[in-house]
C-alpha cells in the first residue's frame, strides 16, 4: 500500500468515527430535549413562559446554543413557581441551570474550553435528571387536577 493510499483510508476512518459520534450526539441530545419539552409541557399554562415544543429551536445550528440556554433558564424559573403554587419542595434546578450555562459559555472559549468541557459534561448529566425527576413530580399532580 502506498503511503497515499494509507492516507486517504485513514481520512476514511477519521470522517466515519466522526459521523458516528455526530450521530450519538444528536441521538443524545433529542432524548435530552424531550425530557426538557414534556418538563415545560408539564407546568400549568398560566406559569409556563412558552409552550415546550419550542425547546426543538435549539437545534439551529449557532443560533441554537444561545436558544437552549436561554429556555433551561427560564424552564428552571418556571419550574419553581410551579412548585410553589403547588407547596412542593424544590429550587426548580436553577442553581444547576445557570452552572451550566456558565459552563457552556466558557466551552466556547479556546483554551478555557479544555478546562470547562469535563466540569459541562457532568453538569448537564445531573441536569438532565433533575429535569425528569421535576417532570415526574409534576406529572402525577397534573393528572390528579384534570380528573
């Protein structure tokens, strides 16, 4: 094999490893969303700032960063009026939210990012179940209601 030729099958490789883990991600990334969707979906309407479905917004590549940032925000602000009126114990997460919004932020900066990328990675685990555990306490309640 020429040496060419080694080149251009690892390229091969590097851009199918590549598209892999873009795929991974993006598979992550709609479960996560979903999660953050049926979690705003399940604050009364009269306390939720806008309808979940608009959580999907946030995969505009660019503009889509700043958009999910801004709604974990406002979905943890909600989330603790919502507990509230509803006497349940809870800060909404937005503790959590705003460390990962600072965290993300600093993911865009070079250099900084090799040190806030771990710290993120973490951060938006732990966010992630909270969030299903706040649509869980909701959830139930919110059947109740209707019924």
């Amino acid at each position: 094999m020429k040496e060419s030729e080694a080149l251009a099958a690892l390229a091969g490789m590097g851009i199918m490893v590549l598209v892999v883990v873009g795929a991974l991600m993006l598979a992550v990334s709609i479960f996560y969303f979903i999660t953050l969707h049926q979690t705003m979906n399940a604050i009364g309407e009269t306390r939720r700032p806008f309808a979940g479905g608009l959580i999907w917004l946030a995969l505009i590549p660019g503009l889509g960063l700043f958009w999910y940032m801004a709604y974990i925000l406002l979905l943890s602000s909600a989330l603790k009026k919502e507990l509230a009126e509803r006497r349940l114990t809870g800060d909404g997460a937005f503790g959590i939210s705003l460390a990962l919004v600072i965290l993300q932020a600093l993911c865009l900066i070079p250099y900084v990012n090799l040190l806030a990328a771990i710290p993120a990675l973490i951060l938006w685990i732990v966010h992630w179940v909270k969030m299903a555990g706040y649509r869980r306490l909701l959830q139930p309640s919110q059947a109740a209601l209707a019924a």
